[in-house]
C-alpha cells in the first residue's frame, strides 16, 4: 500500500460519498472511536477526578501543542491547545497590541474570516483609547501598512477563494514598518507547510477540526514567539493559566512563556480524538502532502474547466498561490451544491455565490475527483440544481 492508500484507510469515510469539504470539518479518524470509548471507560468511569493525575489529563493540552508545533515550524513549549479559534483570535490580537503601546491601528484584509474581524471590532470597543480597523484588499495589504499600524491580522488562506497570502514576505515588510503580526492558519495547518519560526511571525492561531481532522468543536491552538509570550499579559487571564493555579491566590500571577495563554479546563475527551487525528499525520510530511495537493486540485480544475465552463474559477490559478481548496463562483451555487451533496459529493457554498471544494491528500484519490467533475458536469449542463428540493436553505452551508 502507498502511503496515501494507508492514510485513508485510516478514516472511516461513509459509502458512496466523495468528501470534499475536509476544509470545514475533516472526517473521523477510525481510531477516534475506540480511543475515546477506553477513555470514557477506563480512565474517565474508573478514575473520575484522580484521572487529571493518573491518566495524564493535566498535561495532555502541552503533549498535542508540541505535536500541533511540529506540523507548523514551532519548537516545542510554544504552542498553547484549548478554547475555540475566535477566543484564540482575541488573545493573539490583544497580545499584539501590547506590544505597540504608541499605534492605534489593526490592519486586516477584506478577505480575512468573519468572526476575526468582529472579534477585533469587539475588542476595540472593549479596549476604548481610539483604535481603528483598516480592512484592506487582500492583494493591497503591503501597500496599506504604515507607521501607524500597530498590528497586522490576516488569515494566510482567504476561506472564501482559497487565495494564499506570502506570510514570509509580508511578516518581513510588516517588521520593517515596526508592525506585530498575527496570522490565523484556519486553513493553512494539516494543508500547506507551514514555517512559523523560518517566518519569524510574532503570533498565530488554528483551529484543529478543518485539516487536522479533529472532530467537531475540537480545541484552537495559540502561538507566541518565544520571546514574546512574557512580555504580554493575557486578555483572559483563567486559572489555568496562572503561574501556581492549585495555589489558588487572590490575585493573577502569569505562568510561565506561553503557558498564561491557556484559559480553563482542557476538552480532555476532544483532545483523545485529536490525537488520533494527529497520528495519522506521522506517516508522512507536509511537503509530500502539499505536492499531492496540487495534484488533485489541478486534476480538479482542469476537469471542471473542460466540462462545465457555467463555474468560474475564483480561486488563483497558479498553484503555488492557493492553499488546499478550490472555489468556482456560480449564480446558483446554493442550489447546484445541494443537487451534488445529494448525489454524494460534499462540498460546500459561501455566499454569495461560492462553491468551494476542499482537498486532503490524506483520504482524497485522484478517482474521487474524476468521479466529482463527472457529477458536477452533469448537475450543471443537464440544469439539475433548478429541482423544488435543492432550494431550500439550510441554517449550516
Ligand atoms: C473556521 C474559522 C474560524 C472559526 O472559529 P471558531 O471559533 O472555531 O468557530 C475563525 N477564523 C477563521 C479564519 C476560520 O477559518
């Protein structure tokens, strides 16, 4: 068996289903099932409290940080694992902003997620003292940083198009300028190769149930430059990240480097599942991962280009520029992914017209994307996404 052959069977994917939105929610590692039964069982129904000790549950959030460090060029000790990605945004971007007393200015771009940009419109209210968001286009974002900007947050992968901003590149014009950096790997960790420390980024954030297969909800990770993390005090200042939380003082003392980033108690039965997911990243790289990657979405592309010439490519073509994803813009996209998800391929829709296709070489064969350009000719040429059932909206898209 090739190494991909091993790694997909290592998931347990339903039958007849192309999945293509590994992007938003990677699939269940087989192991996961097992491994969090025996937790549940034997360490959680047999140890009840004494497990935080006993089964190691105290310090398994540092165990999978170094394992999470290792996929995006961290040393160990500088990755933090808990909370979800939006309270992990809050943190990274307070924290920068720390550092730039004299500058008022968060520079983003347009393409950047959501919840990033309302949690820094929150935290500027919060914050008071006149601070400013400035929401640049993405090919516009060298160009609009200044002596002004304090911090520059950007998601390296636009989730919309797929597009890859130059985190080296940009990190080093950000530092040029005097401006702290803070980089959301959302779609970038488990995708692309990452290389923080080679980077030199100042902080970033991930979430670890996209690429990383981590399950549903499953816990966000934090990064600080080592030299960094004891230079900040944290937004969210928990228990579990103070120096001595079992001393249980009145009063905040920051643990050590990037251990006052944690906040509360760790999803122990997530993190099982996790850990799973992250074996499976063992049994090869991410250069290796990376290049079949292109592979697939080339293969993809050229495909749907052939065939059904209605979708346009929104994503860039040059390889090298998008992350692990490809997006068509198509008037009725909505209608047109209900009509594939309904024949087994799963992408899914961004409005306004954006259906977006995500690939991960570790479960996706080169026959699943014949296979899904086949069907995408067909619902697109024959007209099937105009059925009674594919227009109706569901709350998740
Ligand atoms: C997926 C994603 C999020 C989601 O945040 P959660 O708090 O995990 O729901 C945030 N930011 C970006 C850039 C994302 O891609």
């Amino acid at each position: 068996m090739s190494i991909f052959e091993q790694t997909r069977a290592a998931f347990a994917l339903p039958e007849g289903i192309i999945y293509l939105d590994g992007n938003s929610l990677g699939p269940l590692p087989k192991a996961a099932e097992a491994r969090t039964a025996s937790l549940l069982r034997d360490e959680w129904g047999t140890q009840l409290i004494r497990g935080w000790n006993t089964c190691g549950w105290m310090a398994q959030p540092d165990k999978t940080g170094d394992r999470i460090a290792r996929l995006i060029g961290a040393a160990p000790g500088t990755v933090a694992v808990g909370d979800t990605l939006s309270i992990k945004v809050h943190q990274a971007l307070h924290a920068a902003l720390q550092l730039q007393p004299d500058r008022r200015e968060i520079l983003t771009c347009s393409g950047n997620f959501p919840s990033d940009i309302y949690i820094a419109e929150g935290l500027i209210e919060t914050l008071g003292g006149g601070y400013t968001l400035k929401i640049a286009a993405p090919e516009e974002v060298a160009s609009a940083m200044s002596a002004k900007t304090a911090v520059l947050m950007l998601t390296e992968v636009d989730y919309r198009t797929g597009r890859l901003h130059d985190m080296p590149t940009l990190t080093g014009q950000a530092h040029a300028k005097g401006i702290t950096t803070v980089w959301d790997l959302a779609h970038s960790t488990g995708a692309i190769p990452v290389d923080l420390e080679g980077a030199d980024a100042d902080f970033a954030v991930g979430c670890t149930y996209k690429y990383l297969n981590g399950g549903p909800g499953a816990p966000a990770f934090i990064y600080a430059k080592p030299e960094l993390a004891e230079r900040i005090m944290p937004s969210l200042p928990g228990w579990l990240g103070h120096a001595a939380p079992f001393a249980f003082e009145e009063s905040y003392r920051p643990g050590p480097g990037l251990t006052r980033m944690r906040v509360g108690t760790p999803p122990i039965i997530a993190l099982a599942a996790l850990e799973t997911a992250l074996d499976i990243f063992e049994q090869t790289d991410m250069a290796t991962i990376r290049a079949r990657s292109i592979t697939l979405s080339e293969r993809f592309i050229k495909g749907v280009e052939a065939t059904a010439p209605a979708l346009r490519l929104v994503s860039p073509r040059d390889p090298k520029a998008r992350g692990s994803q490809v997006s068509f813009a198509f008037k009725e996209g909505y209608s047109a992914m209900q009509a594939l998800i309904a024949r087994g391929v799963i992408g899914d829709f961004r409005a306004p017209d954006i259906m977006r296709f995500g690939f991960a070489p570790l479960y996706n064969t080169e026959a699943e994307i014949d296979r899904a350009v086949d069907h995408i000719t067909e619902v697109i040429t024959q007209n099937l996404w105009q059925a009674p059932e594919y227009q109706i909206r569901h709350a998740v898209t």
